[in-house]
C-alpha cells in the first residue's frame, strides 16, 4: 500500500495518507468555466488540458499508478460541431505540445475507446503518442475517447465470442480480459468535477466498488489541492467490497499519523 505526505485541505498539516492505485476521472465543467470568463467553451478545454497536465504529474509524484481521465464521450458528437472540431483539434495539439514532456515523465499513455470514427490524423496522433510512451512505468494515463461503459461492455462481449470463449467458460475474470482496461487494476476512487452527481456512462463496469468522490470545482481549475483533498476523503473510507470487515483498512482522516517533516 502506498504512502505518502500530503497537505490536509482539513487539517492544513502534513499527514501520512493512503493512495489509491487508480483514480478515474471525469472531467466536467470546462464549458460553464469558459462562460463565466464569457469565452468559446472550447477555450475551457484548453485549460482543460492544462489541468491534465498538472493532475497527471501530481498524481504520479503522489505514487498513483494509474490515472484513467474521460476525455471525450461516445455521446459528445451531439454538441455543436464546433465544439466537436475544437475538441479533435485540441487532441492533435496536446499531442503536439506534451508529449515530448510527458515522455521524458515517464508517463505511459493508452487510449481506450471506438476511435473507428475519429479521422485517419487524430488516429495517428494518439498511436503516436501510445508508442512514444510504451515503455514508461511511472504512471498508466489512459485517455478514454470515443468512450462510453456501455460500449465496452459490448464490444468484450462481441470480441470474447468472436475469440471462442464458451458460454458456460465466460466469467467475469474472463470478460475483463476483453475489456477497455484490461491493464488496469479497478479503479479505487472515482472523481468528478463540476459539480454533477452521475457517472455519465465513464467505466460502468470497472467502477463497481469505486469510492466517489464529487466536487464542485470545475475541471480547468483542478489542481494539486483538489487532488489532495480527494485523496484525504478517500483516505477516510472504509472499503468493504460487499463484506462486512473492512478489506483494506484505510485509516479515517483524522486518525492518519501527523508527520512532524
Ligand atoms: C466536460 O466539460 C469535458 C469534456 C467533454 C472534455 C474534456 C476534455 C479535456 C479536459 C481536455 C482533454 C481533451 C483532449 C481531447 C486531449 P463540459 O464541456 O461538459 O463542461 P460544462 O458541463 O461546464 O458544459
């Protein structure tokens, strides 16, 4: 079980906390952070990214080992085109700005998701980006786009009878073998910003015993702080996987050992 110091958003202490492996996360609230500034929504998506970029590097230096973000929906085709046409260019463009960064980190990228019909040059920006990454061990980023749970759901159950697996030989350890995040562990804890209490169809199958956590902050202004005081409430939950003990005791935040340093 990882450990490491953080500054309690609660206590405004140093306190020894334990880590979540994986953190999934939706990142919402890019559009409404635009307007209030009464600019493009794209423009959010921009400091959008700028936000990944930060969440990725203090993830890491947390010694989370994955980090699994929704960067783009099955179902966000229905917004305005422009919107859509911004968010493909921004994909080209993060590849384009950080990806050299990122890969000197020791970040490892995968992207998850029905990039079928996303064209030929975002397709090859993001396999770029997967093999200039694919020996990184640092920290596992993977970008879900063109994503929904329900898909996936689907196309490992399409690809599990296409492989051959027997009805009667298909379980639910087998089944994750076909799924979207197969080199995952399940994510520990879930977070989403901006403010909306749902799951928005992000990793149905993976999150069944996911700690959430919601926060009203919206995604560009995301950061170390955010983080930590999602890893503080995550800290005090008590994980019980359907059991009635505790399976991995995380210790309550209050009881958390103070560090002196
Ligand atoms: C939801 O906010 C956010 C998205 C649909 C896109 C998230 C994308 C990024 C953070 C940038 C990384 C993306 C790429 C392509 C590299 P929203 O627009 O629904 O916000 P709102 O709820 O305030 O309208």
């Amino acid at each position: 079980m990882a450990l490491f110091k953080l500054r309690s958003a609660v206590k405004r202490e140093p306190v020894v906390a334990t880590v979540p492996r994986h953190i999934a996360i939706v990142m919402d609230g890019n559009g409404r952070w635009a307007k209030k500034r009464f600019m493009p929504r794209v423009f959010g998506h921009k400091h959008g990214v700028d936000a990944l970029v930060r969440t990725v590097k203090a993830s890491a230096d947390r010694g989370v080992e994955y980090l699994t973000v929704f960067a783009f929906s099955s179902e966000n085709w229905k917004r305005p085109q422009e919107e859509v046409s911004g968010l493909m260019g921004l994909a080209l463009a993060t590849v384009a700005n950080h990806l050299a960064k990122m890969t000197t980190e020791g970040v490892r990228i995968r992207i998850v998701g029905d990039l079928s019909t996303v064209s030929d040059k975002v397709r090859a920006a993001l396999a770029q980006a997967e093999a200039a990454t694919a020996h990184n061990t640092r920290i596992h980023l993977t970008v879900a786009f063109n994503y929904g749970g329900r898909w996936d759901v689907l196309q490992a159950c399409r690809r599990a009878i296409e492989a051959g697996v027997a009805a009667d030989q298909l379980d639910e350890a087998r089944l994750a073998q076909f799924m979207a995040l197969k080199h995952a562990p399940d994510p520990d804890l879930f977070i989403r910003t901006g403010g909306e209490l749902r799951v928005s169809n992000f990793l149905l199958w993976q999150i069944a015993y996911s700690e959430l956590h919601f926060t009203d902050c919206l995604w560009p202004d995301f950061g170390e702080a955010e983080l930590d005081a999602a890893l503080v409430a995550y800290a005090g939950r008590e994980r019980r996987f359907g059991g009635v003990e505790a399976a991995e005791p995380a210790a309550a935040a209050d009881a958390l050992t103070t560090s002196g340093s």
